[in-house]
C-alpha cells in the first residue's frame, strides 16, 4: 500500500465500519456505545489511576488497531477484526486489573467519595470487558467449530 493512499484507505475503513455498525442490531449498537462511553471514561481517572491509564490505553490500542487491519484489509467485516483485537488486548488488560482488585476494595472500604467512585467505575468496566470477552470468545468457537 502506498503512503498516498493512506488516508483514502482510512476513509474507506472508516465508512464501511459505519455501514457494518448501522447494519447490527439495535441492542449490539447500544451495547458498543455503553462500552465505548465506560471505556473512555478512563480519563476521568488517569491522572491518579494506573488501571485507569490501562483502560484508556487500551481502547484507544483497539480504535486505532481496528481501523488500521480495517484499513489494510476492507473485505474483512470489522466485527471479526474486533473480535481478535478484542481477544488479544483486552484479555491481558482484564487480567491486570483483577490483579489490582485487591488494591481496589482497599480503596472503596476507605468511604473517601473519589475512591468509592472509581471503584464503581472499575468494577462495571470489569464486569464490562468479562461480558464482552465471554461473548468474542464463544464467537470465536462457534466459528472455528461450524
């Protein structure tokens, strides 16, 4: 691919996601949004939280990746370039931070306002990146069995 086309790529990339993204279920749409708006959320929290600097890392790893193999490969739906960008970023990113929940209740038992409230915050991301694993995982074995 040359350098000039990139941003012809990137466009491209960027409109079939929109037609495949319109294309799902109402429900999956809103499901990407609350996760997407969670995940951003992170910022909120960056300045003063390591796993909050690991969640915004890592979805701004997986919007840019996306796009990137989006751009790279236009006949591949987005959904299963998600799936195994998914799988190999947020299953390490999900380990991590049940690694630091011990860390995290220290916090929500200390009754200080901001610690409760990232605690919350992080165990619905948790409880977020659980659920949608769980589901590109069974995805990716259905695939692979049928």
């Amino acid at each position: 691919m040359l350098i000039a086309s990139l941003p012809d790529a990137f466009r491209q990339a960027i409109e079939l996601r929109l037609v495949e993204v319109d294309a799902l279920p109402e429900n999956v749409q809103t499901w990407m949004v609350f996760m997407r708006t969670m995940f951003l959320s992170s910022v909120l929290f960056a300045w003063w939280r390591m796993e909050a600097r690991v969640v915004l890392a890592m979805a701004v790893t997986t919007a840019l990746l996306l796009f990137s193999f989006k751009a790279a490969m236009l006949e591949v739906h987005s959904g299963e370039i998600g799936r195994i960008i998914h799988i190999v970023i947020w299953t390490p990113a999900l380990i991590y931070l049940f690694k630091r929940l011990t860390f995290r209740l220290e916090d929500f038992r200390s009754r200080q306002p901001f610690a409760i409230v990232y605690s919350l915050w992080l165990s619905l991301v948790m409880a977020i990146l659980t659920i949608s694993l769980v589901l590109d995982y069974s995805a990716l074995i259905m695939r692979m069995v049928g």
